[in-house]
C-alpha cells in the first residue's frame, strides 16, 4: 500500500510559491520565508490564494504533486492537472456504465449502501456514548429510519427512486445531529444543513470539511485513472465532478461529520475562530484556519484497518484506496464493488 505523504496548505493572502531547484519556496511580502523538497508532498491546497510561479506550476506537475484551489467556504475553485495517465480502456468502460442506467443505478446503490451504513455507525456511537440523555430515544428512532432506508436500497428501480430515499435518511441524519453536539451549544447550534453560504458555525465546518474531503476524492480518481465528472449516481453537469460525488457519498459521516463533532465537542475550535460576513456567512478566522487544517492534517495520518483490505492505510488514503478497488470492479477484476464501510 502506498504511503501517505504530507499536504501544504497557503492560507495567507500575501503568500506566494516560487521554484528553487527541486524545492518549493514559500515567500511573504517579497522576503523568502521557508522552502521545502517537492518530494515531501502529495497535495498543496491553496486558500486565499495570490501566485504560484510558473516554474513552481511546472515543479508540481513533474513530481505529479496536486495543486487545488479552494475558497474559505472550502468549495474547491480549481486544480492544476498534468498529463492524463491511466489506461484509456478503463475510462471508456466507465463512459460505457455511465450511459447504462441499469449498471449506473447498481453502482449508485453502492455507494448509498455505504453512505447510510456509516450514518448509522455515527447515530450508532452517539447511543453508545450517551444511554442516559434525553435525546437517546431520538437517536434510536433516527437510527430506525435510516435502517429502513438502507434497506429500501435493493427495492429502488431508478435513480430518482434512489435519490428519494438518500433524501429520506439524509433529513432523518440531519434532524438529529444537533443532539450530538454536546459542548459548546450557545454558538454551535445546528437547525438543518445549509451550504453556500454556510450562515451558522457548523455548517461552515461541515461544508469546509466535505471540501476537503472532495479535493482527496477528486485527487485519487485522477491518480487511478479515472474521470472525476463522468459519474454513476450524480449526473453530468458541465463543471461538476460527478462521480468525486459519489464516492465522496460513503466518506460524509466518517470523515468529515465526525470530524466537525470532534471539534466542537472538545474544543478544538470555539467561536473566536470564527467571523461572521455582511452576507451572513461564517468563515474561519485566519488562525482559526491554521488550527483546523493543523487538526485534519493529524487526522489524516491516523491508521484504521480497512475493512474490506484488512490491511492498515491511514484515513487519508481512504479515498485512494476505494478509487482503486472502484477501478477495480469496473476493469471486471472484482465481481462487486465495495464501498468502504466503518467499523
């Protein structure tokens, strides 16, 4: 299994990259501050973002090192690409099930099959973790629901048949998650998700998160080989990177839910961290920022067993690892795809 390398983040305004050899050279205000061995990265992600130089541009994509741009929201603007690789046979067999809407529909009940069984393992640990509280009874009651709705999965005989019962267990899962949040209550109330702009403090972790998560996503498709915007669940949109979409589906709880949870139940991020824009919307402050992506950096290098593999990765290499069991089953080498599933 490969290994995970480290990220490089710019979130100052008056941060720019430049090229030095093999080094990247991080500069502020003109004065050269630091520079690192491009080697020592996998991805650079760029928040706030002023100036990359061509030559650092050209360092990146020799050492095939993934250059993404994100706003503060953590919806991702751009990235720089290099040469395509991959076998063109697999992706034209991935064009072939995208345009088959009985193979699409198998493929998207997968990923909703993962997606709801690690909904369920979040509501599952919340009932473990508070027996006691008032609310226990409508984690149970949520959990029931999303439990009908995985099993509703094998009934579907389309895609809008699908997307109803996502819808289902996701207003099930969303009505409840604000009982989770245990600390920190006067400024991370959560009434229902909302996404850009994100106008309360959870929403925007969530959607900063689920970003981020789409940017690993998006990264390990490319790197196997396949195509982020043609996919089997989500639909094409010019712009939209579909199936990054729907695998990103099965690492929403896992990875970025129980992420926020975390870092807002111990206090990892508080409320000076963040500000609040004339539009509404919630942003982290730039310290703020610094400390969460320090935070989600850590979590990446963790190490869990995954469960189909059996073999220790780091949670950063989730995504890539399910890319290639994804490009697996659609080359005909795995009979199913499996969609990664907590323990």
């Amino acid at each position: 299994m490969r290994k995970l390398l480290n990220s490089l983040y710019i979130t100052q305004a008056d941060v720019n990259l430049g090229r030095d050899g093999s080094n990247i050279v991080v500069y502020q205000s003109e004065q050269k501050k630091a520079q690192f061995p491009i080697q020592y990265f996998e991805n650079i992600i760029c928040f706030n973002y002023t100036g990359m130089s061509p030559a650092a541009m050209a360092l990146c994509l020799e050492n095939k090192v993934n250059v993404a741009f994100l706003n503060p929201q953590g919806k991702v603007m751009g990235r720089i690409l290099g040469r395509v690789t991959g076998n063109v046979l697999l992706r034209q067999e991935q064009f072939r099930i995208a345009d088959n809407k009985e193979k699409s529909l198998d493929y998207a009940k997968l990923f909703m099959h993962g997606k709801l069984y690690n909904s369920i393992k979040v509501l599952s640990r919340g009932i473990r973790d508070y027996p006691k509280a008032d609310f226990s009874e409508k984690l149970i009651k949520a959990k029931e629901k999303i439990i009908e709705s995985k099993e509703n999965i094998a009934k579907v005989k389309n895609l809008a048949e699908l997307l109803g019962v996502e819808g289902d267990a996701s207003r099930a899962y969303f009505q409840i998650i604000n009982n989770l949040i245990t600390q920190q209550k006067t400024y991370f109330n959560f009434s229902g998700r909302i996404k850009y702009p994100a106008t309360d403090p959870t929403n925007a972790l969530l959607s900063l998160s689920y970003g981020m998560v789409r940017v690993l996503v998006e990264n390990a498709l490319i790197t196997i080989g396949l195509d982020p915007y043609v996919g089997f669940f989500h639909q094409p949109r010019p712009g939209r990177t579909s199936l990054a979409l729907d695998v990103m589906e099965e690492f929403r709880a896992y990875i970025a839910d129980r992420f926020v949870l975390n870092l807002i139940n111990r206090k990892q991020i508080n409320i000076k961290d963040m500000f609040r824009k004339e539009s509404g919307a919630y942003l982290l402050t730039e310290k703020g920022l610094k400390k969460y992506l320090d935070i989600w950096n850590k979590r990446m290098q963790d190490e869990i067993t995954h469960p189909y593999l059996e073999e220790k990765i780091s949670i950063g290499l989730i995504p890539y690892t399910q890319a290639m069991l994804l490009a697996r089953t659609i080359r005909g080498d795995l009979d199913l795809y499996p969609p990664f599933m907590m323990n």
